[in-house]
C-alpha cells in the first residue's frame, strides 16, 4: 500500500511495510505540477502490466515494481484491486503509477486539489 503527503509543491508517496522490498522502492516525489490525472480503476490489476524490470509480480496475486509497458515505466504496488488509483504524470521517470491506496477517494481528492 501506498501513502500520500503533500509536502510543499510535491507529493510524497511513500510506500509502506515489506512492500517496500516487493517494490524495491520506499519512496516516490512528484511535483504537483507533473501529476496529469488521477482515477479509481479496480481493473488496471487485471490489465498487462508489461515486462517486469524491478520489483515482484505474482500473477492475480500481487505486482510490485517497476515494469515497461509501450516503451513506457510505470510503477505498481497492487494487492488489493478495489483500492487502485492511477495517476498519470508527465516529465517523470515513470508515465504512471498504479497503486493501492487505503482510500481511493479521498487520494483522487488530494491529488487533484479538491481537499
């Protein structure tokens, strides 16, 4: 799972507990001004998640890392697909992040500043 704080003009999205070790990441920041869209989509998990380049990726089970997809990173940190976001950046090593979050709503909120 996923945890986001605003800290100043950035997100800070902090990956907890062993997924840090699934992921191989602990921490992502964003500038708010590369973050393009943020949507709920329970069914991203079920969708390609490309090549796997880093991370783990147990097929139904979980996916953790980053994978290439199109010629394009995108992070995941995915266990349970009813709390999936995607967020959509530009002019950032990653093009998305598809991540579980504790609630959707409330991080689609944050993220688009309607907080």
């Amino acid at each position: 799972m996923v945890r986001i704080t605003p800290e100043g003009d950035n997100f800070v999205f902090e990956v907890e507990g062993l997924h840090k070790l699934w992921s191989l990441r602990s921490r992502l920041e964003i500038p708010r001004r590369h973050i393009l869209n943020a949507r709920r989509d329970p069914f991203a998990f079920q969708e390609s998640k490309g090549w796997r380049t880093a991370g783990t990726d147990i097929p139904g089970l979980f996916a953790a890392g980053t994978f290439r997809l199109h010629g394009e990173r995108i992070f995941w940190d995915v266990r349970n697909p009813d709390n999936t976001i995607v967020v959509e950046l530009r002019d950032e090593s990653y093009k998305e992040l598809v991540i579980e979050v504790e609630d959707p709503d409330a991080a689609i909120a944050l993220l688009s500043g309607k907080q």
